[in-house]
C-alpha cells in the first residue's frame, strides 16, 4: 500500500516525460494500470500455488512461491526506474518554473 501509493501519481509522469510525443496518453496510462493487473496476476499465481499443492507442501513452502515471483518482478522494476533519464523537455520546464512544488 505505501509504495502504490507513493508510485501512484509519480510514475504516470516519469512515463509521460519519457514517452515519444505522440504516445504519451498511453505510456502515462500504463503506470495506472499497474496495481489492478498487479493484483489479478498475484491472485492468479497464487490460485495456481494453492491448487497445484497439497495442503501440507503449500503450508510448508508452497505459500512462499508467490512472494518469490514479486521479488523477481521489482527488481526488474527497479532496474527499469533506474534507467529512466530525464528528458531534455523537463530541464526546459524546470527552468521555466513550470514544475517548481507547491
């Protein structure tokens, strides 16, 4: 919940400032499709886990599958965001005083 919440309205910017000028609608909506469909493929893998496995094997180790496959995901996430640079139209924005916080 903390890091949705603090990726929520950040990420759709980086996306759009990042995005060719022609697509940046679509890249900004990506971020915000992240979470539901996030959430739909932890329920799925874990659905998949749970049915796979008897009852001892999943209370075992099985349960611990689905936490491996996040950890799996945000280190490529976090590689990505690294890799995000920033854009020559925020420099220019930044010194127009068009993005200073409120």
């Amino acid at each position: 919940g903390l890091a949705l919440g603090g990726s929520w309205d950040g990420l759709p910017s980086l996306l759009a400032l990042n995005a060719p000028g022609h697509r940046r609608g679509w890249y900004a909506m990506l971020g915000q499709l992240g979470a539901p469909l996030g959430f739909i493929v932890a329920s799925s893998v874990f659905l998949y886990v749970f049915s796979s496995l008897d009852a001892k094997d999943f209370l075992s180790w099985g349960w611990r599958f689905p936490f491996y496959t996040a950890f799996a995901i945000n280190v490529v996430a976090l590689f990505a965001r690294l890799r995000l640079v920033v854009t020559h139209e925020y420099e220019k924005r930044m010194e127009e005083h068009e993005l200073d916080p409120a």
